[in-house]
C-alpha cells in the first residue's frame, strides 16, 4: 500500500492555475480586471475551456466579474477567507504576549482591530481576578478604547477630524476627548510608541495601549491593558513602556524587519 499522497485533480489544478494567475498580474493593469482571452492566452488554453472554469469559480465566490466590462478579479470568498487566515494567525501569535502582560501587571490584556469607526476585540486574557467579561468578537466606538488611539496613529490630521466629527457625541465635551486633545495623543503614540487614556473598553478608570505592525511597517493591531485599579498618571506611563515594546516584539514575531519597523515607526502617514 503507497503512502504518497494522491495528485490534485487535473480540474482543481486548471482553476488554481487562473487564480494564481489573477493574483500575480493584479497590479498589471487597473481594477478592471482580466478578460477571457487574456488569461486563456496567458495560460495557453482553449478560450471555451476558460470561460467555463470561471463561470464555476464565479458561482463560488472565487472570482467576480465586472458588469460592465465583463472583465474577471478575484473574488470577495477569497479575500474573506484571507482576511479570517490573517487574524487567525495574528490571534495564535499575540496569546503568549497578552499572557506576558497579564502576568506583570495582574490586569487584563487586549488585542484590538480597527473596523470602520469600531474597535473590534480579537482577544482577551484575564488577569488572576475571579470576574473576567469575555471580550472577543465585541465592537466599541473608536473613541471608547485606548486602543482606538493607538490603531489611528499614524493617520494624517485631517482623517481623523473627519472621523471624530463623525463619532463624537454632541454636548459632552466632559466625557469625551477632544479633537485636540486626541491629535495630542496621536502625537505621543508616534513618539512614545504607547497611548493612555482615561476611558476603556470596560467601566475601568484607564488603559494603555501601543500599536502593533504588520511585516510592512503598516500598524494592523493594537495590544491594551485595562487599569481596573487607581493607578498613579506616573505608573500608567511606566506600564505603556512596557506594553509598547511588547507591541514591537509581537510586530518582530508576525515578520517585520528591523529597517521596515524603523521606517513605520517615522512615518507619519495612514495605514489603512
């Protein structure tokens, strides 16, 4: 009996040959896409037998075709799948860091994605205390999480007013954060690679927050601590040290290079 495992099918391999195909010229031309005969020609098949392949492949999400110029790209399936492969990996290698930090500091520990004006939680790792709210898959206002801070960072001036003006609730100018006050933030996670904010994910005094960065140098996460006790303004900035270069450890793990962190780290310019 042979172990050697068996060959792919002659058609999942035709179907992966476009894929690969579409995937590696994306840049080539604008956002059109490809046409029938351009891939059958590149691919030196029969136009028919293209066509039909991507009909099937366009049933399953795979690829999608333009309405107007009937052109071919690939497909929302594959950029969702992609996108769960991408925080899968990001949530395996953040765990024995927000482990790390929950253990220095007896605090809760959190990963955090930006989604449009929301905070998304990928993560959370409790602290040895009893009660602990699972935050995972839980959205909040950008404004509502010291991660919001650290995940805009490097967004240009004006994007974030624009943003702010869109979230900030109207008469609470008490509870909330200025669009000054927030650029001043920004302005400190650039420099001191860390935020702190007086307003958290839960009803705790405060957090810290640093951004996290992708093997481009582009922040694609952010790590928080939740305060749950009164904790002097001096101690809240000796946690955010810690926390940031936990954050660029973890950045150092997901790929980024040395020469790729120290270019995003100057950088001034938006991330997403």
């Amino acid at each position: 009996m042979s172990d050697k495992p068996p060959a792919p099918s002659a058609g999942l391999r035709r179907d992966m040959e476009i894929l690969e195909l579409l995937a590696g010229h994306g840049d080539d031309r604008d956002a059109d896409g490809f046409g029938v005969s351009w891939i059958a020609q590149r691919l030196d098949r029969e136009k028919s037998q293209v066509s039909r392949a991507l009909r099937a492949l366009e049933l399953e999400g795979m690829v999608e075709r333009d309405p107007v110029t009937r052109r071919y790209r690939l497909g929302w399936r594959l950029f969702a799948l992609a996108a769960r492969t991408q925080h899968s990996r990001l949530v395996q290698v953040a765990a024995p860091f927000l482990r790390r930090l929950t253990v220095a500091f007896d605090e809760e520990a959190y990963l955090c994605v930006l989604r449009g004006n929301q905070v998304l939680t990928l993560l959370s790792m409790p602290s040895s205390r009893v009660y602990h709210r699972v935050w995972e898959g839980v959205s909040v206002p950008v404004i509502m999480a010291a991660a919001g801070r650290a995940l805009l960072a490097e967004w240009e001036d004006e994007r974030v007013r624009q943003l702010l003006r869109a979230v900030l609730p109207s008469g609470l100018e008490g509870a909330v954060a200025g669009e000054r006050e927030w650029l001043a933030d920004l302005a400190h996670v650039r420099s001191a690679g860390y935020a702190v904010s007086d307003i958290e994910l839960d009803d705790s005094s405060a957090g810290v927050s640093a951004p996290v960065r992708d093997h481009r140098g582009l922040i694609t996460a952010a790590i928080s601590v939740a305060v749950t006790r009164t904790a002097a303004r001096e101690r809240l900035h000796e946690m955010g040290a810690v926390v940031a270069e936990t954050a660029r450890e973890l950045s150092a793990a997901l790929g980024l290079k040395p020469a790729a962190a120290e270019a995003g780290y100057r950088s001034g310019q938006p991330s997403g």
